[in-house]
C-alpha cells in the first residue's frame, strides 16, 4: 500500500506503516526527526500522486479549542487552516484519516467519526484525539491501560513545547498501521 503521512515531521506513523511492509512517506515543512523517505515542503504538488492511503495531522495552532484565543485574533489564519482541512478530506484518494485534537473542525465541516485516547493504545495518558476518516473503519483499541496522567496538558511551556504534544505515540501508530495498512 502506498502511505502518504502529511504533517509528520516525527517520522513515528511513517515507520509503524513501513514497520508492517508499506510502502510510506511522510511530508512536512520541517525535516524529519528520522531518516527515512520524508518529503520536505508544500504537500499540495504531492497530494496528486497515486496514493492509497492519507493520513493528515495538520496543526492545530488555529483549529484546536484549546487554541480558541488565537481563532479570535486572527480568524484570516483559522480560515486558512480551515480550508488546508478540506483540501486534505477532499483530496483524491481513496482511504483518509485526518487526525487533530477537539476542535472547531467538528462545528465547521463535519464532526470526527471517532475520538481516540493514547491509554487505548498502551500509553497510560490523556489526549482526545478526534479522526475523521473515508473509506477506513474505526480504530479498534489494542491495550487498554491504567495510569491515565494527562502529560500534554501539563508540560512546561518552552519552544518545542508544541512539537511534544503534536507527536502521535507509538502504540496509535501501530494500531493505524496494523487495522489500516491491512485494507
């Protein structure tokens, strides 16, 4: 299957569909924290590639309601972060799985098909994470766990403060790439 993973610079969905035998790519502005095949720059000219599988993590910085106050002072900005959301949910392929945090995506295009927790996916911590997905079933929970800490929500606030709470956790990658990458 061939995976495109936009919004990554981690590398950590990337290598869980790599792990599982797919050919995989992640793309993001930043480079990648891993080596592997990462495309550096605008996802728009490689969104038209033949893809079978999307998976979109696009920032939240003006679409997550715990982000509200900046919607407020520049609603140029959420507008566009609006319309970067529908291009990727409208994108031609056939398998898509848009991932973000509560936010105003729910109200102003569709509400997510499924809301995730990491501790359902053997990590002991909080993060409603909302999917909306075309043409993928629900993620099926793989190691429910105890210890539920919400660890994003109390980290100290520093310049990549936001590049620890963007990273999607091993064990969701995992579960992506084991139900999804099976299709």
């Amino acid at each position: 299957m061939r995976v495109l993973v936009a919004c990554e610079f981690s590398g950590i969905v990337r290598d869980a569909f790599i792990a599982a035998g797919h050919d995989a790519v992640s793309c993001d502005l930043l480079p990648s924290e891993r080596p592997g095949p990462h495309w550096r720059g605008d996802i728009r000219p490689i969104l038209r590639w033949d893809w079978d599988l999307l998976i979109a993590h696009p920032p939240c910085t003006y679409l997550a309601v715990s982000g509200a106050r900046w919607m407020a002072l520049r609603p140029a900005q959420t507008e566009e972060a609006l319309k970067f959301v529908r291009r990727l949910l409208e994108a031609d392929i056939p398998r898509i799985a848009l991932e973000n945090p509560i936010s105003i995506i729910s109200s102003r295009i569709r509400k997510p098909d499924q809301i995730i927790q990491p501790w359902m996916f053997g990590h002991g911590e909080t993060k409603a994470t909302c999917l909306w997905l075309k043409g993928l079933p629900k993620l099926v929970p793989t190691d429910i766990v105890d210890g539920r800490e919400a660890r994003v929500h109390r980290m100290p606030p520093g310049p990549d403060r936001w590049k620890e709470r963007s990273r999607t956790l091993p064990g969701i990658a995992a579960a992506m790439a084991e139900q999804w990458g099976s299709l």
